[in-house]
C-alpha cells in the first residue's frame, strides 16, 4: 500500500511537471508531498528521504537545501520543452526531463526506498516469447534445493506457468495472488520438489510492478539467505527493466535464431540506458543461427544451452524441466548458478569474444566490450545536485 507518510518532497510551481513527476513517483509506490516555495520546507515532518527540485527552483535554493538535509537525496526534473537540463543521449545529466524519461524518476524513487534482500535475487528476462525463460528458472531453482530457501515466482504473464511445469494440477498450480498483492501478511506459498511458489502462474493485469515487489519482499521476511528466482520478460509487471532492476543478478534469455537477435539487442539497450550489467543464455535451435552472431556486440558473460531433443518429450510425460541431472538444460543451469565458477565445464559454454574453429565453445575469460553509453545511475544523478 502507498505510505501513509510523505516521503519525496516534490518543489516546484510548474503544476505540468508536478503532474508528471508525480505520476512517476506514485508508480514506484511511494507517496509524494508537494512544495511550491522554499519556506515550506520547514513544515516537512519528517525529513525526506528524496527531495526532486523543479526546474523553476533556483540553484541558490537547492544548494542551501543540501547543507540543511545533507542526508537527503537531491535530484532535478524539467518538462520536455526545458531541455537546457538534458545531458547526453539517455536525456541524463543536470535534470531529469519528463514525461520522456519518467521510468528513471520512478528507478531514482524505488532505489531510494528500495528494502534490502534478505536472499540472492536472479531475474531471467526472456527478450521474447518461447525463449524457454521459465523451464530455465525451473532447472535454475532445482539445482539450487539444498543450498538454503529457494523461491521460484513467475512474473512473466507472457510466459509459461510455472505450476504445471513443476506438475502441480489446477487449481493448486494456478494459485491466486489477489491477497498478497494487496500488501498483507498472510502469504501462503505452496512448497513443491524443494521450491517454495508464491502462486503457480504470474500475477494479472490488476497488481502494479510496486505492489509485486511488496509482495515478494514480504515472502523472504523471516528468513535470510538462500535465492529467489524471478522468471520475467516484458510482459512482467512495470515491464522488463522493471523487475530486472530489483535483482542482484540478471540473465537475459534469448533463442539462436533471427527473432532472438533482435529481441536481445533491444533489451540489451533498455538495460544499458539504466546502467544494469547482464549476462546472456542463448537456446540453441536446430537450423538457427550461429550463437556468435545472436551476441554481437553484448557484454557480459554468455552461456550457451545447447539443444536437449528429449525435453519436450519428457515435459509431456511429465518430467520436471532439468530433472535430468545430465541433460543440456540442466547443465547449463547450473553453470549460471551464482556460486558457479565460470571455468567449470559443462554443456553450456562460457566465452568472450570468439569461438575456435569447428564451431565448439570453449571456456574463455575474455568479454566482449561496447563502446561507453551515457547510463544511468541514481545514485550518482542525485548526489550530483
């Protein structure tokens, strides 16, 4: 629920940016106080955590706000038609103007409030449909049983329920997260083969992205340690660099062939407008194209999930996704689990900027590098002002 108490302090006269930077504010799921003169400032109780400074606030004011809350993070915002403020492609450098880049208003926001994880969390953010994002969070989370709690939540409505793939019939495999978005406390996860579910398919059209992470932030309270899988994609609640920014890691998902390209090359180019590293897994398909040409030009690690013919097979006769501790699926997973030592063999390969002649991946430590975008980095915008 929105917090009852203000916690951005929003200064400004302009009511068109108030309007704006106020919607991208309620959209991290936190409230907003609005100030239209300095003077009011000595009325906000308690101090703020994130002041946002229009664009008509003059630049004596804020620096006399910074030596009153130096705890407090300061950032500016403009509207579209104040562009003095833009710096660089992504529109970032003195001001954040709007309704452009609203989305990195609301990432300043929710890092700002952001809780601290009490698990590991992994997002694996299929760039397209039929990427095979969710039977690889499966193998993922049962790969990881044993090592502490694990969490497996499906927030990907375009993706496959998670449910089934674990062999859970209706209606325990569609479960319900009507309730727990809501913010309340009583959650009731459904623990199958080791793996704790908070429901078996993702959340509808009805749970905001902020009302999601509440939720899921309140199913690892009173534990510590272990991981937490996230299964997302576009379709995910607040869309992909939404979920993908709550992670502690984040693999993006992609299949060897035309589609997959192209899909990981633009959420590649999300991902580094907000200054979130990534690593790559690329599905092989029979008749696709070479895994070389799908990661041209991505950074980060990339790992290879070479094609398990027997899995769709087995998925109808009801085995789990990379219950085959030898199959490719599983193998490759476990190669991305966090404590996975890169150099390790395995089905999957780990590899930098080429592969050897005939085409078999090897394990290289060299990365491929991109040349320097302007990124995003809240931190760093806000203690600037």
């Amino acid at each position: 629920m929105v917090v009852s108490i203000p916690q951005v302090v929003l200064m400004t006269g302009d009511q068109g940016l108030a309007e704006s930077a106020t919607a991208a504010i309620w959209e991290a799921g936190v409230a907003v106080q609005p100030v239209t003169e300095p003077s009011q400032l000595d009325a906000v109780n308690p101090r703020p955590r994130l002041l946002i400074c229009g664009h008509d606030v003059a630049e004596p004011v804020v620096r006399a706000v910074e030596q009153l809350w130096p705890d407090c993070r300061i950032a500016r915002a403009a509207l579209g038609e104040m562009v003095w403020g833009a710096g660089g492609a992504s529109g970032i450098g003195q001001c954040l103007v709007l309704p452009e880049f609203a989305n990195h208003l609301t990432r300043l926001v929710e890092s700002t409030f952001a809780a601290k994880h009490r698990s590991h969390w992994v997002a694996l953010i299929g760039a397209h449909g039929g990427a095979g994002t969710s039977c690889l969070a499966v193998a993922m989370a049962l790969r990881l049983t044993g090592q502490g709690p694990v969490r497996l939540a499906g927030l990907n409505r375009a993706g496959a329920p998670i449910g089934p793939l674990l062999g859970l019939e209706p209606p325990i495999a569609a479960g319900s997260w009507t309730f727990n978005a809501s913010g309340s406390d009583d959650l009731r996860p459904i623990t199958v083969q080791g793996i704790e579910l908070l429901s078996g398919q993702a959340p509808d059209f009805g749970h905001t992205a902020w009302q999601v992470r509440q939720t899921l932030e309140a199913w690892e309270a009173g534990t510590e340690g272990g991981h937490t899988i996230l299964d997302t994609g576009s379709a995910a609640p607040g869309g992909t660099w939404r979920v993908a920014s709550w992670a502690d890691r984040r693999i993006v998902v992609a299949r060897a062939d035309p589609t997959g390209a192209a899909a990981l090359a633009a959420v590649a180019k999300e991902l580094e407008d907000f200054a979130m590293d990534f690593d790559t897994a690329v599905r092989n398909v029979r008749g696709g194209l070479d895994v070389r040409e799908v990661v041209d030009g991505i950074g980060g690690r990339v790992f290879e999930i070479k094609d398990e013919r027997t899995l769709v097979a087995g998925l109808a006769h009801g085995l789990t996704p990379g219950e085959r501790a030898k199959g490719k699926l599983a193998l490759a997973a476990a190669q991305m689990l966090p404590e996975a030592r890169p150099e390790a063999a395995c089905s999957g390969g780990v590899w930098g900027d080429q592969l050897p002649k005939g085409g078999r991946v090897r394990h290289h430590r060299r990365r491929r590098t991109r040349p320097a975008l302007p990124a995003f980095n809240p931190a760093a915008f806000a203690e600037e002002w």
